[in-house]
C-alpha cells in the first residue's frame, strides 16, 4: 500500500528563490512603462511637426529678414509711422485647426519675453488672411469675432516698432493655429496670459521675422 500526502507532488524538491524573480519582473515591466512613454512623446512631437509642416505664413508689406516699411512703424514715442499691421496671409493649417492667433514679439527689447506689439485672438479657422491695418485701432479690419488685448505701450491692438535710436531690432510674427475656437481669455487679459493659452492650444505655428532700425 501506497500512502501520498496531498502536498507531495506540489512541493518543489529544492526551494526556489522568489526575490530575482521579482526583480527581474519588476525591471521588465519598468522598461515596458519606459518605453510606452517614450513612444508616446516621439508620437506627439511627430505628430506637430507634421501638423505644423507645409504651415506657411507670408506678407505683402513684411519680408522675411528684411527692413519693416515706414507705414508699420509706431506713430507715437517719437517714430512718425502710420501704425499699420502688416498684411498676412497663411496656407496649409492642420486639418483640425478651429481657429488663429497672431503675436509680433520685439525680441531685442530689454525685458524679459520680449515686447508686446501685437497679439489677436480667436481668429475664425475659416480666414486665411488679415488686411493691412487688420490690427490697428479704430481700422474695423479685424475678422468678426477675433479679440485683441493691449500691447506693452498700453494700447489696444497692433502698436508698430520704435526701437531706441541707433538699435536694429527683430520682429517676430507668429501665427498659430489653434485646437479651439475660443480662449478662455478676454480682450482685457494680459498679453503674456493670453500668449501661454495660445501656446497651450497650439496644433502649429508659422514665424516670420522682420527687423527695424531709426
């Protein structure tokens, strides 16, 4: 007669460490996670250079690289310009654009961020184009619906260049496509606020930059 006890078969015949096991399960699934999240960001950072690819943005009155027209130039502070925005005109946004934003930034301004020239918001996704003066105060050009916030002259919409005498500064524009139809912000919110929901919401952005010297 033959006597098994229940546990015999299921008792190992040499104990096992179960710490490595552990270990090495742990290290596998971290690498996993690692890589997932790796993966993830490489998708998203292709994705928007594909979004933003083909994304162009062009002026009629600014050229790339070159001097900004008298007409553009601040007619306050000293500079005698008539205060006209710059013509823009964009093709090729992100399928899913909803709406645009435009910012010009005086790169060379001694504060931190630069100066404030410009910034509207909420531009519909179906305009393609600003007219000449589209920023300027008092114009009536603005897309209906778009929203502008004070410049850092303290005036509201466009205000031109009027560097220091002597000082060449850069001007950049940037146009960005954006994911919602409306900011949170309003027309009474700080530039740099409303610059960080634009960059927030940003599928895109086409830059050009121009520069001005008195």
């Amino acid at each position: 007669m033959v006597v098994l006890f229940k546990d015999s078969i299921a008792r190992p015949l040499w104990p096992i460490d179960a710490a490595p096991i552990a270990a090495f399960r742990s290290l596998y699934l971290a690498g996993l996670r690692r890589g997932l999240a790796i993966f993830l960001v490489c998708f998203a950072l292709c994705a928007y250079v594909f979004a933003a690819d083909g994304f162009h943005l062009r002026s009629t009155t600014w050229h790339d690289g070159e001097s900004i027209p008298l007409e553009s130039v601040y007619n306050r502070s000293g500079c005698h310009g008539s205060n006209l925005s710059p013509e823009l005109e964009w093709s090729g946004a992100p399928s899913n654009t909803k709406s645009f934003a435009v910012t010009i930034f005086d790169l060379d301004a001694p504060r931190p961020g630069g100066w404030s020239h410009w910034v509207m918001f909420n531009i519909p996704g179906g305009v393609s184009k600003l007219e000449a003066g589209a920023g300027t105060e008092g114009s009536g050009q603005a897309p209906n619906g778009a929203l502008e916030c004070a410049n850092d002259y303290g005036t509201r919409g466009y205000g031109g260049p009027c560097p220091p005498h002597a000082a060449a500064h850069r001007y950049v524009v940037s146009l960005y496509a954006l994911k919602v139809e409306k900011l949170p912000a309003n027309r009474d919110a700080a530039p740099a606020k409303v610059v960080k929901q634009i960059e927030a919401n940003a599928l895109g952005v086409a830059r050009m930059a121009a520069k001005y010297q008195q």
